[in-house]
C-alpha cells in the first residue's frame, strides 16, 4: 500500500513538474512572439530612420531633426534607465505614444509623430515596447530642442494639442476589407505617412483637407501620395506601388534621397502582406486637391532647356526621357517631376543622386550633380524635363534654383 501511495506521489510530482515546464515553455514562446511581434511593428514606423545616428547603437536617439521653427533631437529609445526609456512603466509608453506626453508631463512636439500614433491600438504599442525593451542599454542623453521663442517652452503645446490634435485609434471601416483597413491602419498610423506627405499650415499642423497631398521636407518636395493625375499615383498600379516599397524604383520612379531612408530602414523589411494592404489601401485614394493649371512654357525657356538636355542628360535618359527603367529612371509622365513644387527636382540636378539599393535590387545607380551650371540653365532644363513628352508642370525660375541652391 506505502508502494502503491509512493508510486502516486511520483506521478503527481512529475505531472506537475512537468507542467511547470510547459507552463515556462510556453510563457517564452509567447514573449518571443510578442518581441517578433514589436520589431515587425517598429520596422513598419521606421523607428530607426529617426532614432539613430550611429548604426553601433541603434535607437540611442539624439538625430538633429531640422523643422521650419528650428530644431529637435530625437530621444533616447534603448532601456537605458538613466538616459532612455527603461525606466519607463507601460502607461508612460502608452502615455507617450498616444497623449505626446513624458513621463515628467513635459509635451513632445510633433516632430514626433503622436497624432498619428494616437491611432495605434494598445497591444501594438506594447509589443512595440517589448522588443524595444530586448535592445542593448545605451547611456546617450541627447540635446536640448533648438527652437524659436515661444516654441521653446514646452507649455505652448498645450495650445497647439487643443487647436490640431485629436487622440483616439482608428475605427475599421466595415464597409471595407481586411486588406484595405489594414492599408489605412499602416499608412495613417503606423507608418505616418502624413508627416511628410501632407502639407501644413503655418503652425505645423496637418491640413487635414489636403491629407497626402504632398508637402516640403527637410528642402524636398516629399509627392501627393492620392489619385492625381499628374502628380499623384493614378498611373500607377498596386503592383506598382508594392515594388516601390519593397525595393526603392518600379518602372515609373526611384526612391529620392529621404525616401531612400524610408526604403532601406522600414518598406523593404516589412512582411509582403503589410506592402500589398499599403498599396491597395493608396490606389483606393481618391485625387484631392486639383492640380494646378499650366501655362506652357515659352518656346525659348523649351528650346534653352532642350539644348542643355541634349548636352548632359541623353546618356542616360536617351532623347525620349525613356532612360532604363529601374536603372535611370524615366521621365515621361514621372509623377515626382510634374510636382507643382520643383524643389526635388533642382535638388537632385545641383546634388545628384544614388539608387538606392536593396535586396530585391541589389544593382545601383548614380546621377552626377550639376552645381557648375548657373541658375536659369538649371531653371531651364528643369522647365524642359517637366513640359515634354505629355508632361505639364509649371515652369522653374532662376529665383527658385538660387533659393534652392541656397537652402542647401
């Protein structure tokens, strides 16, 4: 009978034991898929592009973030419990992401994009933080904001907030797919798209009437990302739109210099899945605000701009601006070309250009920059590229190349 109950007693202790086990075996799978979860999450916000400068120490913050009232610095993400966020609970993360507030109460300005992160549900919030949570401590106390009074006092946010900040997660449209919502979810949330593609009022806020419909960046002109004709995605294809993402050029465009950033630090990480919903959720978008009315350019301003095109572009653009599509790439019915704003255009002739590269295309690229030609050649031939081949756009002058050559 003793052997019978020790018998028993064994079982029972290794029943539980083994549950124990099981119980920890399963408590890690599920913390590991929350961090795959969370890195997945913030590859899609492109957190890194933004949050680091040395690439030793990623997400040790302090990138200088130049805004038309001056500029910010980008904090410290790692769980360094000094100069980073671990000694953060989950309701200062949350707090964060959703309100723009620290820990402390202090407000963030909108360089960090809280009023699209309002829109995140809180189990992404907290799985982005526990992979953040996973990264190696960084001591990095990064510096002050340079801004201009009365922006340099924190307090004035709360004014800003009361005039342009709604907080709340996005509502599915039910009328929709789980495709297209999850499209929105990304482009209007997470990746927050709108805080460089659509333009802002004099207080830095979105115009919310105008929403992706192109605005200026850091020098650049960052492209109307709804239906446009011209300028917008309307001749473009969800495929289209899907491989710009995943690899920085499809057979319309390539990547430009910020865009770039974006490409390698976030779109041609994320899951096919994710790419194909922000492609099928931007075809959906209607054309907003109307294009502008062009007035064709003088025949002498097209004829100068021909001539300097002949002499330093038709090596790679050929005469017909067909170039080699996802080498150089083309220029009839360029939708980055045709931008009523030309300032990425000059930008790239007094600068240059390098192809981004990524995995699913690994082959680069170069333009060479054109800073000896003087301003109105550089108007002009800016001019021709625009207004040929069925392309409209209204006409560049000397003013704004010198501006832009300037701003640089």
């Amino acid at each position: 009978m003793r052997q019978r109950h020790r018998t028993t007693g064994a079982i029972l202790a290794s029943l539980l034991l083994c549950s124990a086990l099981a119980a920890r075996e399963c408590t890690a799978a599920s913390t590991d898929d929350l961090v795959a979860r969370g890195k997945a999450l913030t590859t899609a916000g492109d957190c890194a592009s933004c949050h680091t400068v040395d690439p030793a120490k990623p997400f040790a913050g302090g990138k200088r973030i130049d805004t038309p009232f001056g500029a910010v610095f980008s904090p410290n993400l790692t769980p360094d419990r000094d100069t980073g966020i671990g000694g953060w609970s989950d309701d200062d993360f949350l707090r964060a992401l959703r309100m723009g507030v620290a820990p402390n109460g202090a407000h963030y300005y909108p360089a960090f994009p809280y009023p699209s992160f309002t829109k995140l549900i809180r189990d992404d919030i907290l799985a982005i933080r526990a992979y953040l949570a996973t990264l190696a401590p960084v001591s990095n106390r990064t510096a002050p904001p340079e801004l201009r009074w009365p922006l340099n006092y924190r307090v004035v946010m709360r004014v800003w907030n009361a005039l342009f900040f709604t907080p709340g997660i996005i509502e599915p449209d039910q009328g929709k797919t789980a495709e297209w919502n999850r499209g929105r979810y990304l482009v209007e949330a997470l990746a927050h798209c709108g805080a460089c593609h659509t333009p802002k009022n004099a207080f830095g806020a979105d115009k919310r009437d105008q929403a992706l419909g192109g605005s200026m960046v850091q020098g650049m002109f960052a492209p109307r990302l709804d239906g446009a004709a011209r300028s917008g995605l309307k001749s473009w294809s969800a495929d289209d739109i899907a491989e710009y993402l995943q690899s920085g050029r499809n057979v319309h465009s390539h990547a430009g210099p910020l865009m770039s950033e974006v490409v390698v630090n976030s779109t041609s990480k994320m899951s096919d899945a994710n790419v194909r919903a922000i492609a099928v959720y931007l075809k959906s978008l209607p054309a907003g605000t109307p294009e502008p009315q062009v007035t064709p350019p003088s025949p002498a301003q097209m004829s100068d701009g021909e001539r300097i095109y002949r002499g330093a572009c038709v090596a790679c653009h050929e005469l017909d601006g067909s170039g080699a599509p996802r080498i150089y790439p083309p220029l009839p019915g360029n939708a980055n070309l045709q931008s009523a704003n030309p300032a990425s255009t000059l930008r790239v002739i007094l600068d240059g250009a390098q192809t981004v590269t990524t995995p699913r295309a690994p082959n680069a690229g170069s333009m060479p920059a054109y800073p000896k030609l003087t301003d109105q050649e550089i108007a002009d031939v800016a001019t021709y590229i625009r207004n040929s081949w069925g392309n409209a756009a209204p006409a560049v002058t000397a003013d704004e190349v010198a501006k832009a050559r300037t701003a640089k």
